[in-house]
C-alpha cells in the first residue's frame, strides 16, 4: 500500500517512499502497460463542518487529485475503487490543539504511469512538418518530433493557391500549406488526422497537473522499462 495525508484545500506533497504497484492485466500479462493498481493509505482531515457526511467529504478531497499529474505517485491518478476506513476504524481523531478531524482511509487507484521504453498507441490529431500530435487513450498528449519521424517517414507537403489566376498582375497569392507523413517503406502507412500510430516513450514533461510525453520511433540501449512506487501526503493549509 502507499501511505497519504488529505487536508482540506490542499494539494498533494510530501516525501516518497517505496511501496509495491501492481499492473492490471486483463487476464494475461502486460509487461508494458501505462496503468498501475497502487493501494492508497489515506490520513484524510476534515473540517468539524464535514462531520454530517464524512464518507462524502473523504471522496470530495480523494477526487480532487484525479486527472493531474502528481509527482507523489508518478503519475495521473484516473480512477478509484475501494474507498473504505483503513482496519475497520471509522472514528477520526484529534491530534494534539489541531482543530481538524483526522481518518485513516484505504483506497485503490488506477495510476497512468508510462515509463520511458513503453510502447503506446494513440489517435494523430494534427501533422505539421515539425511535429506530430497525438492523443493516448483519449486523454493524454504526446507528441512526435520531425527528428524522430524521419527516421521511417517522410514528410510530404501539398500546396493549394487561394485565388490562383484571379486579381491584378502583381498580387500576391495565398498559399495553405497541408501536408502528411508517409512511410519510407509501407507507402500505404500515412500518418494524418485520425491515423492510430504506436511509438515509444522517449520522456514524459509536466506543468501544473498536465503531462506531455515525448515519443520516438526505436529504442536505445538505456531506455530500460524500470518499475517505480511512492507515496505522499497533503498537509493542512496554514
């Protein structure tokens, strides 16, 4: 399990520490899947006011970390099942002069955590000569560099005139630029809006709870998946 402080109007901080995560596998194993099942120990604290629906409050304050990246788990808490007092104690507890309430909470949380070397899939959203954009499992935005495509790519670039033979002599014509990664070797393989491609994952960046991940098209020598763990808590606001 992992253990985590939930206060009221606070987010996730603290230190890490080492605890085991599991990978859903739908039955067989996935050596390279993005999820991980990481059980939550929660020390959640509450207002006096919350203590008319507690259960209520503790899912409030556990929701409040779904969907952005939180560097206590290394990853982007999506889902929770579980929810329920740790050791059967539903009594909270005061500590000390502090005016909060505090619970221990158990819960399990499905984490999307890709390591660098994972292969994914995802949908292309928009192709630029620079880049590639890509949507992983609907959510999540990955992009793949013109460096990293023209390793198997090639970019091709269609031009269409705005006005082409219309105006005065001398005007200057408009031109949109459209273009398109096709495949060095499979020209049938054509990356564009809406074409699925799978890449690895190169490095990943976050800014403010959103995750970027860089994508490339092969694997290096150091690029090993390696399983992670931690935990964090979330200390009253001061």
């Amino acid at each position: 399990g992992k253990g985590l402080n939930l206060c009221p109007h606070e987010r996730p901080k603290g230190t890490m520490s080492s605890r085991k995560r599991s990978r859903p596998t739908d039955g067989k194993e996935s050596q390279h899947s993005s999820f991980d099942l990481v059980v939550l120990r929660v020390l959640c604290s509450l207002h006096p006011a919350s203590l008319a629906d507690v259960s209520g409050a503790i899912r409030r304050q556990l929701f409040r970390l779904l969907m952005r990246y939180s560097p206590e788990v290394d990853g982007v808490v999506v889902a929770y099942s579980k929810i329920s007092f740790a050791n059967g104690q539903e009594y909270g507890r005061i500590m000390d002069e502090e005016p909060l309430i505090h619970f221990d909470v158990a819960a399990q949380a499905l984490v999307f955590a890709p390591r660098v070397g994972h292969e994914l899939l995802g949908v292309v959203r928009e192709v630029m000569q620079t880049h590639v954009a890509v949507l992983v499992d609907g959510v999540f935005n990955a992009s793949l560099h013109a460096d990293e495509l023209a390793k198997v790519y090639t970019y091709e670039t269609s031009e269409m005139g705005n006005g082409a033979g219309q105006g005065a002599p001398g005007d200057s014509l408009v031109f949109a630029e459209s273009g398109k990664w096709r495949h060095k070797y499979n020209h049938e393989e054509v990356l564009q809006p809406g074409s699925r491609v799978r890449f690895l994952v190169k490095g990943l960046q976050h800014m403010k709870g959103i995750v970027s991940i860089h994508g490339g098209l092969e694997a290096t020598a150091d690029e090993a998946v390696r399983g992670r763990s931690a935990s964090f808590s979330i200390n009253p606001a001061e």
